[in-house]
C-alpha cells in the first residue's frame, strides 16, 4: 500500500462524497481516540493535500484505516472492496474490516516470524507450526455461526455486527433483574469505547501489562458473538498475532466434566477438539516451560497463551476464589476441572497466560477484584450498529429501510433493540407482521413484542407437526419456564427436567421444533445434554403464559409455599382477577432481587384483550374488565406510594405502562418532583429504566426537564429522551459546558429528531456554546430554533454563531440570544453571517444584550439584503437611543427590507427617533406589521405613527406606545423606576416605619398599630402600591433582611413555610447580610457566590415577561445577582423581611437616581 493507492481511492469519490469524506475526518466521535485534523487545514485541501495531512497524521497504515472507516460512514463500501484488494499487506494497526475475510487470512504477516520459539516434545516444532494449525481449525469453527439459534449457520462476517464495549466498569455483584440494567446507549462524557482487537490494552493508551479481563454484560447483548469474532479475528490473521495459541472454552462445556479428574492439556482436548492436532505432550511442554518460569508478564513470555472462559453465569463449578488458600497443583497432572479453573484464574497455573472471562453482571462477583487487571462491559448497540445489524439482516435495501423505520417509529423498540437478542426477535416478528398484516398492526409494549414472536412460532410449527401436538409442545416450555425461574436457572440438565417433572424425551422434541425459542445442545460423545431459552425474557414470558393459561393450575404452588395444594386451588378457583393481580404484584414486591420484575408485567400486559385474543388457543381467556383494569393500576399506584425501594418503583412504572395506562408520564414527574424519587438517588440502571418508560410513551414531541429534575445530571441520564424528542425545553435548569458536550454530540446524530432547543437561563458562557455550537455545523444537525437566553455568553462567542449560521447546512430559524453582553462587537461578528445568501435565519432576539447606534448600523445592512429572510427583530432594553433609531430607519425603507415584526421597546428613543421611523414606513409601507415603541418617549411623533394604522397602503397592523414619557430616555434598569411607598397595615408591630413610610427598622418596642386584618404576624411587611409593567427600585439594607417580591394574598397568619417570604409559591426574596446573598423561592434556598461591597440592593421586574432580577449597585453599576422566571399569576408587591438578627435592622428605599 502507498499514497498513491489512497489517492487513487479518492479521486473514486465525487466532490459531495469528497465533502462529506473531509467533514468526518473532523468529528472525534468518528476516529473513537484518534486524533482529528483541524478544519482549518482540511477546508481548502484538495484529493492530494488530503492524503498528505492524513499519512502525516496517522502515518501510512493508520491512515489506511482511517480511510477505511470514514468510507464505511458515507456508505462507499464499493471502495472499501478495492481498497482491500490493493493493500499488499494486512491490516494489524488501522482499523478492522468487517467485510475482508478470505484475503487478508491468506496475507503475509507483518510481524516478524517466531521461528526461534521451539517446542521440542515430542518433536522439535516452532510456536508458529503450532498456532497455523490451531488457526486453521479455528478458521473452519468460527467462520459460520448460528445467530439467535435459528437452524441454518451464516457466515460469522456477514451477520455479525460490532457491539459497543465500554472500559472501566466497576467490578460488584449486581443483583438487579437484567432488564433494569439497560443503559443508555449514547457514549457518556469521559468513557472509553474498547475495540476487540484492543480487549488486552490498557484503557488508558499508556502501557500497563495485563492478566485478565474481566467482560461483563446483561443475557442477549453479545458477549459470546464479541468472543468467537475475536477468535476468528486471530485465526485469519486481523489482530493480536502477538498470542501464539487460544484456548477458548465455555461454561456449558465445563458443568458436565466438573467432577472429572483431568490434567490441562487433557482439559483442553476433551472441550476443544480443534487442538487435537497438538499433542499433549507440546501442549505440557509449554506449559512446563511456563511454569518453571518466574516471569507473570505476558508480552515478556517465551509462549504466549491465552485462555477464553465465555459465561461465568452458566458455571455449575465450586471455583471458591474468595477463600485464601488456592493451593497449586501440577500442571501436567490430573486435577478436577474446577481445580484447574481456580489455578488459572488465580495465577497459581501458568501466571503469564493471559485469561479473559465473560459473564452477566450478577455473577461476575466470583472473580475477586483481586484476580482481574481489566474491566469492560458490552452495552450493545449504538444506533448506528442497530441500523447496521437490520442491513446485515434483509439484504433488499427497501425491506431493510422499511424494518428501520418501523422501529424508529416506536420508541419503545428502538431503545429495546440497542440489545442484540432483541433484535432478532423483532427482526423476526416485524418481518412477519409487515407482510402479512402491515404496519399498523406494529408491537409497541414489551407484552406486545414477544406475544407476537410465540405466534410467529405457532403459525410456522402448525404447518408441520399440526396444531395440537404445537400447542402441547408450547405448555411443556411454558411449564417448564415457570418452575424454573424462581431457581433462576437459564441453563437446564436432565435432572432440573425430572425436578420439574418435565419428560425429557418431551423436551428434546421441543429443542427440535421451536429452535428460535428452546435448544438442545449435547455434550461430549452425544452425553450430558443441556436445554436453555434463547434469552431470559423468552423464559419469563413463558412463565407468565403457563400462569395465564389456568389460574387453578396446581404446579404454581411455589409461589405460595405456605399453602397446601388443596387450599391453594381453592384460593385461586375463588378469586378474582383483580384479587390474582394482586397476589402476584405482592409476590413480585418480596422479590429481594426483582428477579420476578419482567415476569410481572409480562403476566399483567397478558390480561388484555390485545394479547389475548392473539393468544386465544393457548390461554385460558380472563380477559379483565375495565374495573378490573383501573382497580388493579390503582393498586400499583397506592404500592408506589408506600415509598417502596426505587428499583420496585420503577418496575411498577413498567406495569402501568403495559396496561397501558396513559398517566403514567405524570405520575413519574410527579414522583421526581416532589422528592420520592431523588434525582441524585437513581443509580445509572433506574435512570434507564425511567428512559425506556418515557421513551415507551407516544406524546414525546416537547421534553421539559424542569418536570422532571432541574439538574445536570438528570440532563445526562435523560440524554435519550432529548434526542428522540423534536422539542427540549432545558431553561433554567442547571446546566454547564459538559451539557453543551453533549449536546453538540446529539445534534450530529443521524436519528435525533431534536429541531428547537431552549438553553435560556443556564450559565454556558463563551467555552459551552462553542461545543454546541460545533454540532450545528454538521449536515446531520436539524436544529430549526436555539433559546440561549441569559447564558452568560459575551461577543467572543458571535464568531462561532457566525460560522454555525452561516453554515451551508445549518437550517436554524430562530435565535434568542437576549439578556448576555454581546455588545456591538459581537452584532457585528453575527450580522456577517446574517448577509450570507444561504442563511436561514427567519427571527433574532437580542433584547438587552448592550446594543448601541453602532450595532445598529450593522443589523440595518441585514435589513437592505435582498437575500435576508429576516421577518422578526427584537432589540428590546438596548440603549439605541435616536441615533440607532436613524440607523434602523435607513435599513426599513429598503425595498428589500422583510422585516415585519420590530420591537424597540425601552430603547431611549425620543420624538427625533420616531420620526425617522415614520418617514421610513412611508417610504416602504409593505413592510412592517407590528412595532413595538413602549416605554419610550415619541411624543408628537408617537400620533403620526398611529395615524399610519389608517392609512391603506401601510400593512402596519398592530402599534405599542403604552407607558412612555420623558422620564424613559434614562439609561439601563433607570427608566423604569418606580416610588416606592411601605405599607403600614401590613406591618409587625415589631418594625418601625418614617422617613415618610420609606424607611422600616426591627425594634425592640411593640408599635401601636391597630388592629387590621393585612397585618403580618411575622417581622415582615409589604409596600402599599402594586407593581405594573416593568418597574425598578433600589434600597439600602442595614444587619439581616429579606428584600422580597410577593403576591398581596400571602398568608398574614400561619406556618412559616405559608407566610415567610422565599418559603412558598407565592414570594421570591434575596437575603441580604454581612456574609453574603442567597436566593430562595418554594423553601428551595441558593448561596449566590457573587460578592458586593456595597449595601445597597436594586431589584428589576417585568411582570408580562415573568422576570424578577436582583442587583448589587456599586458606583451607580449594577452587578447581576440572580433572576428568577415565572408566569405572575397574581398582584404583586415589594415586600421587607427582619426574621433574623438582632434590633436595628433596617431598609431604606431609595430616591429616584437623577
């Protein structure tokens, strides 16, 4: 391979693949570790500058991978073909190639031969001859394998499709049922993705020599495909050609030797039959080699081995690692099977072979952390991978995209499917339902999804073997499933078939009918022979069609062990299907582990007429009435109240949602919101799980976070809920440059649906939104309208927006970046972008944002483009004054000018301003629609603008000139200053007011006020006038107070929390003291770490708009402390409160400035 070969690749593509091709090489999220080029060095580049900057950065092998990779993004797998048979060598470094199987097998390695390495028993061999052997055999193995257990072997390379493996997961018993595991499949910020050729690389990047790895990973997600992909891998010769020979066992393989005595080579040969042709004694004399070595490092090893253990959760051996004394034993001698195990994985036995073991969480707890170098765990599918397998699955492209779009339809499968298993069975239910009744008879719940795959399995067994002996065959697994799911078995041997009383000849004949949902699976020379589900869920469906199909049966007495078998059938033949839901409700509730969870709602999704009808043969029909149904989601509502742990909680939540219950999104919010379930409590599995419920929902066009928890952390775990939502309403909710992180990730994705997103009232500042920003720079990117409100983001950050508006592929519509310090530097830096002919910007909010006559100038020039699609302008509280108004003017009467809606409210313009505004709407009257001109001063002017509404030729429809007057051409906060007056009938009669009811002290002498009903009965008062529009104050404060706004009908009597103010719903106030300044509203309290020298406090309120903001004023500026947002339902009032601290505490309104 050369340069000119990937030049040659290139020149392939057109200039919009050439494109996009440059774009992903900018993305860090694409290259997963690698470095990304700058965009600026990739902008200009052409094909050849191109392979320059990628063989520089990557070097030539790795930029042959790079390649590789971003042609399998922009879907040129035609290239990817003969790229591959160009290369004259394999590909060990750069990036795998799924596709490659025969050739790169067949290539000649890069690494140096170890022909030096000698086994010299029985006859002098190299490690090499060895490992060819043992490759060749495993290339025979594993090329061809079963996917979900169906009957016919694929090829591994064709339905294989990569999983995401993360690093660095902690190693503990994890005892939850499995589906509460489920996680969100967006890569959290700071993880690390494992690639399998990487499984023995330190997380880190930097060198570190490792033993074993420890993969975890929930049944179904892919950890046994990940192993035998690894193992073909090295077999045709891919990856990790360091390891001269692997041993990849099983657990199912290893149960029925464990009483056996056996030396390890014995071992090896009785469980892998392709190392037969190694003889035991090379395969003693390596590993005597090894043991009489004191080395324990791999990479320093004279013979390289390494051991595959796959399903530690399957293991029926006695391992006992966690006791102290793992003696050694002889490795050429015979030793029980769990003896040798517990050598190996201890390090007694062969201590610089390399072992890796998979295992689902729940039994990983057997390997002591002590024993385990690694840790990673298979989370499954990302959407790309998902979308991936469905290609791999039908290979006709229309069938494919229309199974994709049938389960991005359905939130409640796309999340489900981020599971391997789960793919394959909706691939094959989806497959026959959409051609046999069509998408609208698509599974939405989880009852839904499996009651459909048994009927697929009915319908097609029927054809065969007729629908009695179907039926009949069906109950056996039914009954089957149910007694042995309280034993928590997956895997079942011949005696755990008479325990049950379950025939085994019976059940081997069900293995060969249903292979897609029960296996037979023999061990060594026909013996030993195990049965298993194909997934655990399948099992606990199962189990909930056995209940359903007799509720008298009598085998569920062990349920109910405590009754006799005649009482039992008496209670069950007795008893009502709300009082049986209940039974089980409570069972399920005792369950320590939620081991019964699954079966829980799979057993109450199965009481509805939906499901049972479809199931009509097979079930005793029981279908619940309406009563039934509401009295039994009542019950599960009155358990959730009962504050039962968070896991059972959320479980229950899964139920309502498959009795579907349409409450269900409520009632979580509520549950969040007031406390019962903690934000700061759920662990990353109950985070999922409240994903997948809101994700399960049909209602999820506008997502608020403030429902659920006003928190950054909240944000992060409900990442997914944002992406599949076409509206985010984040405002005010905590949120920091690592939520702009991700966000900028989501916004780059394929299958987001997000197009508005309001950010307002969170502190970003210039660093987040450049990482937001950078998303919506992407083609991918859907964004439409982008709220930034009060971020804390200045002029530095207009270049950004700049670029990202003026982008070719940015679509936004609407962007409010009112209330930060753009000023008119940053105008400008944004209006260049507002001139481009491809902006699509339509409305621009930049109220308060310390616009001048200068930036003024900057957005008239907008106005006067022919091309601007500008339709809405808001300059609101900026300072133009006359001089900006000139400027707007000139830009309105262009004939090009498309604005139609105008405010300038509070803007400083006089009777001059105005005028030019008029000669404007008559030089160019089609234009504007509605002006906003209040709380200015427009004078005479203001009814020559009013006169326009009359006039014909002006579309001017609607004209605002309320509260103006000469008192409004003040500068900032100052023109809307308001007097103040105290209210003595609200007053304690503990504060003393004067200085003509503008100033109140705590004293320590009872005032003789009389009686009122308005009075306070505590230290606290109100003013007299209420507030109206906007208005200003500013008062200086003496020892301890509370400077307050509140609605009039506050309690005057009762508890603190009803009267004080900042402790309800009805008073927001700013504690002022020589300490410092909290906030607190709804007794939700706020330390603010701003710090202010001065005593006097301002506070600013624009009732419409719902703003409340307070203000330290330092040398006549105001230095921003806080504001609070919400819809003012009610009168408000200026309120003072002395609670704390001692006499003489006092407040003094303040004289208007002049």
């Amino acid at each position: 391979m050369t340069p000119e070969d990937l030049l040659n690749t290139l020149d392939d593509l057109g200039n919009e693949d050439f494109t996009r091709f440059k774009w992903f090489l900018q993305q860090p999220e694409c290259l997963e570790g690698l470095p990304v080029i700058r965009k600026g060095r990739l902008q200009a580049a052409n094909r050849e500058d191109t392979v320059d900057l990628l063989v520089q950065t990557y070097t030539l092998p790795g930029a042959l991978g790079v390649i590789r990779e971003v042609l399998e993004k922009i879907h040129r797998n035609d290239l990817l073909h003969s790229l591959s048979v160009s290369s004259s060598e394999p590909e060990v470094h750069g990036r795998d190639d799924e596709e490659s199987s025969g050739s790169m097998a067949q290539a000649s390695l890069t690494l140096p031969p170890r022909e030096d390495v000698v086994v010299r028993a029985p006859e002098p061999h190299p490690i090499a001859f060895y490992q060819q052997m043992l490759q060749s055999n495993f290339q025979d193995k594993f090329m061809c394998a079963e996917e979900g257990w169906a009957e016919d072997k694929q090829r591994l390379v064709d339905v294989y499709t990569e999983v995401y493996v993360a690093a660095g997961r902690d190693v503990h018993i994890n005892t939850q049922h499995e589906v509460r595991q489920i996680e969100s499949v967006l890569k959290p910020a700071g993880e690390t993705a494992v690639k399998p050729r990487d499984m023995f690389s330190h997380p880190s990047g930097e060198y570190q020599p490792i033993k074993t790895v420890l993969t975890n990973g929930i049944a179904g997600i892919g950890k046994t495909f990940l192993v035998q992909k690894f193992v073909l891998d090295w077999a045709e010769r891919r990856s990790n050609q360091d390891v001269d020979l692997i041993f990849p066992f099983t657990f199912r393989q290893l149960n029925p030797l464990r009483a056996e005595r056996l030396s390890l080579a014995q071992l090896i040969h009785e469980c892998i039959p392709e190392t037969v042709d190694i003889r035991e004694e090379a395969l003693n004399y390596i590993f005597k080699a090894l043991q009489s070595s004191g080395n324990s490092n791999f990479d320093k090893s004279r013979f390289k081995l390494l051991f595959v253990f796959d399903g530690l959760d399957e293991s029926r051996l006695h391992l006992d690692l966690h006791v102290d004394d793992v003696r050694s034993v002889d490795v050429t001698k015979t030793s029980t099977t769990d003896v040798l195990l517990r050598n190996l994985i201890s390090g007694k036995l062969l201590r610089s072979a390399r072992i890796w073991i998979t295992s689902r969480p729940a039994a990983a707890n057997q390997i002591p952390g002590r024993f385990v170098s690694s840790v990673n765990e298979v989370r499954g599918f990302t959407d790309l991978q998902k979308e991936t397998y469905f290609r791999k699955r039908f290979r006709r492209e229309e069938q494919a995209e229309q199974i994709i779009a049938h389960i991005q339809a359905s939130q409640s499968l796309h999340i489900m499917c981020h599971i391997p298993v789960f793919c394959w069975i909706a691939a094959s239910v989806l497959e026959d339902v959409l051609k046999t009744r069509g998408a609208a008879e698509l599974p939405n719940s989880l009852t839904d999804m499996y009651t459909e795959f048994l009927v697929f399995q009915i319908h097609h067994t029927k054809q065969k073997y007729g629908s009695q002996t179907s039926l009949h065959y069906i109950k056996s697994l039914a009954k089957l499933a149910y007694q042995q799911l309280e034993k928590g078995n997956l895997i079942f041997y011949k005696k755990d078939l008479i325990e049950s009383n379950v025939d085994f000849k019976e059940a081997s004949v069900c293995s060969g009918v249903f292979t897609e949902i029960f296996r037979e699976v023999r061990g060594r020379k026909g013996k030993d022979e195990m049965f298993s589900f194909v997934h655990l869920s399948v099992q606990e469906f199962l189990a909930a069609v056995y209940v359903r199909m007799s509720p008298s049966n009598s085998s569920k007495i062990s349920f109910f062990r405590q009754r006799s078998m005649k009482n039992l059938q008496l209670i069950l033949n007795q008893t009502s299907s709300k009082k049986i839901h209940r039974i089980y409700i409570n069972k399920a509730l005792q369950s320590p582990n939620g081991h019964l969870d699954l079966f829980l709602r799979f057993f109450l999704g199965l009481s509805l007429s939906s499901s049972q009808g479809k199931l009509k043969e097979l079930l005793n029909l029981t279908i619940c009435s309406l009563e039934t149904k509401r009295k039994t989601v009542q019950y599960i509502k009155k358990k959730i109240n009962e504050n039962v742990s968070v896991e059972k909680s959320l479980n229950l939540f899964h139920c309502l949602n498959e009795l579907n219950d349409r409450s269900l999104v409520e009632d979580i919010q509520r549950y969040l919101s007031s406390g019962s379930l903690s934000a700061d409590q759920l662990s990353p599995a109950q985070w999922s799980a409240l994903v997948f419920i809101l994700l399960s929902t049909k209602d999820l066009d506008v997502f608020e976070l403030k429902k659920y928890s006003a928190s950054e952390e909240a944000f992060l775990k409900l990442l997914p809920v944002v992406k599949a939502s076409s509206r985010a309403l984040l405002s005010e909710c905590n949120l920091t440059e690592r939520s702009c992180e991700a966000l900028g990730f989501l916004l780059i994705s394929e299958s987001s649906g997000l197009k508005d997103l309001d950010l307002s009232k969170n502190i970003l500042q210039d660093s987040g939104v450049k990482l937001l920003l950078a998303g919506m720079q992407s083609p991918l990117c859907k964004l439409q309208a982008l709220g930034l409100s009060r971020t804390g983001i200045t002029g530095k950050s207009c270049q950004e927006f700049s670029w990202a508006v003026g982008s070719t592929f940015c679509c936004l519509t609407v962007l409010d970046l009112s209330s930060n310090e753009l000023q008119d530097s940053g105008v400008k830096l944004l209006c260049a972008a507002l001139l481009r002919p491809d902006c699509t910007l339509e409305t621009l909010r930049l109220s308060q944002t310390s616009l001048t006559e200068a930036g003024c100038e900057e957005i008239s020039a907008v106005f006067c483009t022919q091309s601007s699609r500008l339709r809405q302008v808001d300059l609101n509280n900026n300072d133009l004054r006359d001089a900006g108004m000139k400027c707007l003017s000139a830009g309105l009467q262009s004939c090009h000018c498309s604005v139609e809606t105008l405010r300038l409210s509070g803007c400083m313009i006089s009777e001059d301003g105005c005028v030019f505004l008029e000669s404007a709407l008559r030089s160019n009257p089609s234009g504007l629609r509605e002006l906003d001109l209040s709380y200015n001063h427009p004078g005479d002017a203001g009814k020559r603008l009013s006169a326009r509404l009359e006039d014909p030729l002006c579309k001017l429809q609607t004209l605002r000139l309320d509260h103006g007057g000469e008192r409004r051409l003040k500068p900032g906060l100052q023109k809307y200053f308001c007097e103040l007056l105290l209210d003595g009938n609200t007053a304690h009669r503990r504060l003393q007011l004067s200085a003509g009811s503008r100033q109140v002290a705590r004293v320590s002498q009872q005032q003789p006020y009389p009686d009122h009903p308005q009075r306070f009965h505590f230290c606290q008062l109100l003013c007299s006038e209420a507030l109206a529009g906007r208005c200003y104050w500013e008062a200086e404060w003496r020892g301890t107070v509370h400077i307050a706004v509140s609605y009039g009908g506050i309690p005057r009597r009762g508890t603190r929390d009803q009267c004080l103010f900042g402790r309800n719903h009805q008073s927001w106030s700013l504690c002022c003291s020589a300490v410092g300044y909290s906030v607190s509203h709804r007794r939700r309290d706020a330390v603010l770490s701003a710090s202010c020298a001065s005593n006097r406090v301002a506070v600013y309120v624009d009732v419409p708009a719902g703003v409340l903001s307070f203000y330290c004023v330092s040398s006549d500026s105001l230095l921003h402390l806080h504001t609070f947002s919400s819809t003012f339902t009610e009168p408000l009032y200026a309120g003072f409160g002395f609670w704390f601290g001692g006499f003489g505490h006092s407040v003094t309104l303040q004289d208007s400035p002049k």
